[in-house]
C-alpha cells in the first residue's frame, strides 16, 4: 500500500485488521529513521515476532550489531516460517524509509523461501525497491495505491458526518473538489468547520496556505526533501502544469525532470499529468506559495514574468496569460488574450471565474487595441451590450490606425476576428440579425486565414459563433434560418467547450418549436438541453434561462401553473434575465400569461404594460410583438373589452414589415389594413383566432368566420395552433346554431390535444364548450378535466380552490388541490358524486414524498440511471433503489416514466 502522507495508509491496514479478524498471528513493526539498517532491522523484526507471540528458535541467530546480521540466518528464519502449520502475517509501516538494498534483497529472500508461511504487507509512501515487477507477473501482489485511498464524495460525506456537521451536498462536492480525495486534509478541514460557527462559510474563506493543512504539508512532505527539491517544488509552485524546461528557467539548474519524477515516484504531491508534465497538488501549492512570498518577498512577479515570457516562447499560449496577469504585465496579458483567442474560454468555459479574476484588475486607461477587447469581451459576457459596443468601437478604431501605420490591412488575424465573434455576440443583445450575419461571415473568412490545426484547437469558438447567430435570426424572426444555425451548432463535437453553446443552441431550438405550437417537441429539446447541461456540469449560473422559459410555456399550456411559476422564478434569476433580449421579453409574456391563467387578467395587462420597452434590444423582433399583442388581446377578452383586444392586435399588425407591403393592395382595395378587416393578409393564424374571438364577442359571426377561413393553420404549424383553430371554428359553429359541427370540432380538438395533453386551450374556451360537448364521452384517460368542468371555467375566471398564485412545488406536501383534478375520471366538487371521487384525487398520492425522495424524482426525471443518481446524491445504489420503490408505491407507479408522468401531473416535478 502506497499513497501520499496524510493518506490513511496506516489507519486502513489497522481496520482491515481489527475488522476482518485474520486466523493467523499478526506481526507489526513500525519502521523508524536511521533504524532500517540490516543488523537494527532484523533485530526488530526477531523482537517484534517475539513480543507477538511467533518466538523463533535459537537457530535462527540473532543480529549484535546494527549494521551486520551477525549470526542471523535468513535462509533458516524462511525455513523456520515454511515449517509452521499456519503463515505469520507481517506488517511492516513506513517501509519507505528502508533505503538499504541490502535490507531489501534479504526481505526478498525470506519472503520467497517462506512459501505460505510468511504474508508480508508493506505500508510506503514510495515503491519499495522490492522486485514489484515479478509479483505482478506471478498474480501473488495486491497493490493498493493513491487513487484508491482517495475519499469518494460519500466518503467524504460521511466523515465530515461523524465530525457532527450536517453538510449540503455541494458543501461536501467542494469540499472533495478542494482537497481531492486527501484524508488528512478533509480530517482537517472538518476540524476547522467545527470550531465556526458558520461552517459553509468557514469553508469558503479557509486559507490553505497558513494554518493546519499548510502546517502538515511542509512538516510532512517538504522539509522531507532535497534541498534541490524544495527549492524546485517552492519555484514551480507559481505554476498551474510543470514543464521540466520551465522549471529548470525557474531555478537555473538542470536537473528538474529527474527531480519532479523522483518526487512523483514518492507519492509527494506530484503527479504526472501528460508526457514531460507535472501538477502540484493545489493544497500544496498554495501552502508552498505562502511560504515563498514570506520568506521571499517580490520573487513571486519574477517567477510568473520568467514563466509568461517562456511559456509564450513554447507557444503555451493559454498557459502564460494567468501567468503575466499575476505578474502585472497587462500589455503581455491582453495580448496573449487576444493571441491565443481566450475570448471562446472567457465565454464558454465552464468555470470561467478565474479567467475573467486575471484579467479583472487590467488599468482601465490601458491604451491598444487588445486591451479593449479584453474590457469588451468582460463587458459583454455579463451583458453590458452598450459598455461593450464602446470598447469594440474603440479597439476597431485602434486596429485601424495600427494597419494604416504598419499598411498591412488585417496584419492582426486574430484580433480581428476575436473583433468579429463579439461583434455576433453584441449584435445578438442588441437585436441585430443583419449585423449579427455579415460579423459572422467576417469570423468565417478570418478563420480560414489561421492554420487548420490552431482552429482545431479552439472548438468553442465555431460552437459559439453558430449560437450567437442563431439566436439573433430567432429575435429577428427568421425562425428557418434560425433552426439549421442552431442545429448546426448542435452537431458540432460533443466535447467540455462546446457544452455551453450547445446548451444554449438546443434550448433556442426547443423555443422555436413551441412558438410554432409543437410542445411536444419542444418538451424533448429542453430535456435534451437539461441532460446536456447536467453531464458536462454547467453551473446554473452560466445558463441563459432560455430552457427554464420553454418549460414555463409547456407548463402553462398544460395547466401546471405551480410548475409553470417555478420555471419562471428560474428564468427570472438566470444569467440572461436583465440581457438576452429573448429572455427579458419571454419572461414578461409568460408572467402575463399565467397571470392571466390563475383568473386575474388586469395584473396580466399590468405585468405587460410594466415590462413595455424593458428588453435590452435596441431593434424590435417580431415574434415578440406578436406575441404580446396576443397575451394583451387576450387578456382584454377575458376583461371583456372586445375592441381593445382587436385595437391590440392592429397595433401589432401595423408595425410588422408584411404590413408595409400590404397597405398598398389594401388602399387600392379601399379596405382597412387591420383585425377588423377579415381579409387582412399580414395577420398569422395565431392572431386570426383571437380576433375571430373578439368578433364572435362583438357579435360579428361573419367577419369570424372570414378571418378564420383567410388565415388557415400552415402545414407546419404544431397542435397548439392548429387546436385553438379548430375550437374557434366549433364556437362559430355553436354560436350559429350549428350543434353537431359544432360538437365534431371540439372532439377533434380533443383529439388533436391529447397526445401533448395541451389543457389552456380548453380551460380558455368558455361556457359554449360545455354545452358542445353535452352528451358527449370525454377523454378516459383523464387528462383533461371533466367537460362540466371546463364548461363552468370561464376565460380568465379564478378558480374559487386555487390561489392567485400558487406556491413553488419544492415539497411533496404542496399536492395539486383535489378541486383542481388531474387524475382520470376527477371532477369538479360541483359535480353529483364529486365528495366520493374528490377524495379518490386525493388518495392518488397515498402519503407525501420525502425531501429525499423528491430528490430522487428530480434526477429520474432527468433520465439518469441508478447509478448516475446515486453519484449524484452521494447515495448507494440499493438506498437509490429502496427511494424508487417507495416513490412507486407512492404516486401508484409501476415504472419510472409512469411515476415522472404522475408527478408532472400533480405538480411535484
């Protein structure tokens, strides 16, 4: 067994001992410095096999000098173990400090001519120089090294456990991250926990390099070597990697990469990360950095400036920016951003922190083009699109003079299109998809001027750059062209720097096909985006809130207004909130609209009216227009003010680029270019519907049927669209009469809404649906509520069970009310015989979900397996398993997508 010091080396043979009683004796000795040569060394081992009741006979010999066996016979000690009826169990701790070949080959020949009468276990921070190799090759050696005494994120739970804490998970996820797997330095930090008061804060603010962990690892590791080796390991300490070049410019000696190997064979807090690279430990590291700056003050700069010029020399390009950063050279540092086109990390990476923590304390009044660029790729990345397009302006016109000084126009390829990406980015805050494309084709024609392999070496930068001008052509409403942009970033390579503009591509995805009504769709897009995120670790904070926004439209179109707040609350707290103009006018619809699904239509007129002129666009989209004038047309329906609806729309209608185009035709037609001309071309579908229902409600059944028959659903329209359609159609129908099309309509709306379980459609018809579908067999699958249900729900009226607004579903105990089914065959209190079946609702979910059972739901639902719930949870595979049982049990399941589905229904997902 090898591992580092502070490992649990010995702790782990004792318990493997005591805990797994061996029916042989057990012999342990605890090497000591200086002791270990072959007279000392023998004469402990005869002592220590004496004293744990395995005497050997007198013709063994005994040593009588420490550096001579004396009368010791190694060959008669083996033949003495051969010959006893069961083996010796020897431990031999800290066998490391055996340095003696000669100890070593005696060992090996005692142990070899033993037979099955000697089990040796050797406890060593290094390999013993003991013939491994044969071992290995004969099956007759079980190895236990670093990796596997490294804490498990469970494990590490568990010891900060018994220390009395109760951690969160993601205490204990950083807490593992920090001191990956080390025993002694999670041991210590639970001590330090301990004794705060605030131990998640005491975590956070733990300084490393002085105190407890500092003190052990230069006690224990450092003050153990060379002073070579310190002098090395305290140089490189200023370095993330450890090249062996770099390390001997750091120290002026020549013999770095022997050093670093033989501290990595020593298990001293040095690893090998690739050919001729090493790491040190980060603990390590920084307790070593401590050391230099108060013994050495001001030789920290000199090491990171001799490091930054070396590295940029290797062409280490993203490894010498921290480090000229750290030194103070900001013109080598925001040329080295600039050269080795860090603008795709800045935006991209995962943990992008301490990237932008180098950069952040640039001057602001430092002159040049790069510099610029640096503040704007700052600027934008935390969407201060106006801040940013400033110092863009500022760094084109600094390219430009520098070209006309040196006449070479476009000397600085990289430069220029790092100019180009932020460019696209800049161009889709502000709303600008014609600027977003010719930036674009800039960054393509740069591009291809680079050599093949450094771009290979950037993926991020074209996953960027297709979900950035996605992003702008769906603001601008160029929804086709959008989706093969988005779909192209897609299927770039699914690799840890494209995580993040993949996400985002596939949750634009997902909101282009539920505004075209596929919710469907739009549902399995999202799912994908979220499954992506979570497998490659996207910090919620990175994330747009484009995918929360999708699942707040499903969730109301669905009628799961709890879940449909919830999601909102996320996008509303998400990264793009106040910047990404699809996320600030998304949340400003979708909070109109399940304003006015929870029955109060004048806060919904409100919430739109507060939010008018909020997005950070500075060119108008569209689809959002529209968009809004539907959820204000709407909501003045529900009000009861037909005309201002159709006034909402036409406002919309007027300000579209169709419309332009069709005043024309319209004055030569000497007809009105709005809603209330039922010919009207430039209105969608979606639109057409509305104000065919503002119509009906004006009492203008033909100007209805006119729009209706004029703006007919595309072929590619979704179910969204093509439902509400169709219920427009039955009402006219009913409203003339007519009940059996009528009562034909709405069972095909019925139909063509159960696949996607679209519920709003139905719940906003109004008192006439009811009566269409009188005498008629609703659905048994109970995904809809009961047709006198939907009869007695009004447009926009409150439901008398349900609150205004209704609480975050984060715990089991906040079930759908039983007055608000969701179960087949549920009705309304209203209803003969609701009492009885009523309480059949509220026996769905027998009793209420643990916390730890919610968890659990959570990640099903994300479609993680056992094992990725149990990794996730810090939880074991059968406790994983036992949950799942009792969640089944519990919502009446019998497989997983069943209980997810149960759950979505009853508004604990």
């Amino acid at each position: 067994m090898t591992g580092p010091a502070g490992a649990g080396k010995t702790l782990c043979v004792a318990d493997w001992i005591t805990s797994t009683p061996v029916p042989w004796p057990t012999v342990w000795l605890t090497m000591e410095q200086g002791d270990t040569s072959p007279g000392a060394f023998w004469a402990y081992v005869i002592e220590a096999m004496r004293h744990h009741g395995v005497p050997t006979p007198p013709r063994v010999g005994n040593p009588t000098r420490a550096d001579d066996i004396g009368s010791l016979s190694p060959a008669r000690l083996a033949a003495h173990l051969n010959g006893r009826a069961g083996p010796v169990l020897l431990v031999l701790d800290e066998f490391d400090r055996v340095s003696s070949r000669e100890v070593a080959d005696q060992v090996e020949f005692v142990l070899r001519h033993a037979g099955r009468g000697l089990r040796l276990v050797l406890i060593s921070r290094a390999d013993p120089l003991l013939p491994l190799h044969r071992w290995r090759a004969a099956d007759e050696i079980t190895e236990i090294r670093a990796p596997d005494l490294a804490f498990r994120p469970e494990e590490t739970s568990a010891l900060v456990l018994r220390h009395g804490l109760n951690p969160t998970n993601e205490t204990v996820r950083r807490l593992a991250g920090r001191t990956e797997g080390w025993a002694a330095g999670t041991r210590l930090y639970a001590l330090a926990m301990t004794r705060s008061d605030d131990p998640e804060r005491c975590l956070a603010d733990f300084d490393p390099g002085h105190g407890s962990v500092a003190d052990f690892l230069l006690a224990e590791v450092l003050a153990g070597q060379s002073a070579e080796a310190q002098e090395l390991l305290l140089r490189a300490s200023v370095l993330t990697q450890v090249h062996p070049g770099l390390a001997d410019a750091l120290t002026g000696g020549r013999r770095a990469e022997g050093i670093l190997a033989e501290l990595e064979r020593a298990n001293a807090f040095v690893t090998t990360v690739g050919r001729s690279r090493y790491r040190i430990h980060p603990l390590f590291a920084q307790a070593l950095r401590a050391r230099l700056r108060d013994r050495r003050p001001g030789l920290e700069r000199e090491l990171r400036h001799t490091a930054a010029r070396w590295l940029s020399e290797a062409g280490h390009l993203d490894d010498a920016l921290p480090q000229a950063a750290a030194a103070g050279d900001w013109e080598c540092a925001a040329d080295l951003f600039v050269g080795s086109l860090a603008v795709g990390r800045l935006l991209t990476d995962i943990d992008p922190e301490s990237l932008d923590a180098d950069l952040a304390r640039m001057p602001p009044d430092l002159p040049g083009a790069a510099p610029s660029l640096v503040r704007a790729a700052r600027r934008l990345a935390r969407y201060d699109v106006a801040a940013g397009v400033v110092h863009l302006r500022r760094a084109e016109a600094e390219l430009r003079r520098a070209e006309e000084e040196l006449r070479r126009p476009q000397s600085d390829v990289t430069a220029r299109l790092t100019l180009a990406l932020l460019r696209v980015l800049a161009s889709r805050l502000l709303g600008s998809a014609d600027m977003a494309e010719a930036a674009a084709l800039t960054a393509e024609r740069l591009g291809r001027l680079l050599p093949a392999e450094r771009m290979a070496g950037h993926p991020e930068l074209p996953a960027l750059l297709l979900s950035d001008l996605g992003a702008a052509q769906l603001w601008a409403g160029r929804l086709d062209f959008a989706r093969r942009t988005l779909s192209a970033a897609v299927d770039l390579p699914d690799l840890p720097a494209t995580a993040g503009p993949r996400y985002e591509a596939l949750g634009r995805i997902a909101l282009i096909d539920s505004l075209r009504g596929r919710y469907g769709e739009a549902d399995e897009s999202a799912r994908a985006a979220t499954l992506l995120a979570e497998r490659a670790g996207l910090p919620v904070a990175r994330r747009s809130g484009v995918v929360a926004l999708v699942y707040a439209g499903i969730a109301v179109e669905r009628d799961q207004l709890g879940a449909a707040r919830a999601h909102l609350r996320r996008a509303g707290t998400s990264a793009g909130a106040g910047g990404d103009p699809v996320v600030a006018s998304g949340i400003a619809i979708l909070n109109s609209r399940l304003l006015l699904a929870e029955g109060d239509p004048r806060a919904a007129l409100r919430a739109l009216s507060e939010a008018e002129g909020r997005s950070p666009a500075g060119v108008r989209s569209p689809w959002v227009s529209e968009r809004t004038a539907l959820a204000q047309a709407t909501a003045d329906l529900v009000g009861g003010d037909p005309g201002a609806a159709l006034r909402a729309l036409d406002a919309a209608t007027a300000d579209s680029p169709e419309c332009a185009a069709d005043r024309t035709r319209c004055a030569a037609d000497r007809t009105e270019c709005a809603p209330d001309n039922p010919g009207c071309a430039v209105l969608s579908p979606e639109c057409a519907v509305v104000a065919a229902r503002a119509h009906l409600a004006l009492g203008d059944h033909a100007s209805a049927l006119a729009l209706l028959a004029s703006h007919p659903v595309a072929p590619d329209g979704g179910p969204a669209l093509v439902v509400r359609a169709v219920l427009a159609r039955a009402e006219v129908a009913e409203r003339l009469g007519d009940t059996r099309t009528a009562r034909h309509l709405a069972v095909r709306a019925l139909d063509l809404a159960r696949p996607e379980q679209l519920r709003r459609p139905f719940l906003e018809a109004g008192p006439w649906l009811g009566r269409a579908l009188r005498g008629s067999r609703m659905p048994a699958d109970g995904w809809l509520p009961a047709a006198t249900d939907v009869a007695h729900r009004r447009v926009g009226q409150p439901d008398p069970a349900r609150p205004a607004e209704r609480p975050d579903p984060v715990h089991p105990a906040e079930r759908p009310d039983p007055a608000r089914p969701t179960e087949p065959g549920a009705v309304r209190p209203t209803e003969p015989g609701a009492a009885v079946r009523a309480d059949a609702v509220r026996a769905v979910v027998v009793e209420p979900l643990s916390r730890r059972e919610c968890d659990v739901l959570r990640q099903v639902a994300q479609l993680k397996s056992t094992e990725e719930v149990a990794d996730d949870l810090f939880l074991s595979v059968n406790t994983v398993k036992s949950h799942l049982k009792s969640i089944f049990r519990k919502l009446g399941a019998s497989r997983r997508g069943e209980a997810v589905r149960r759950a979505q229904e009853l508004d604990l997902l």
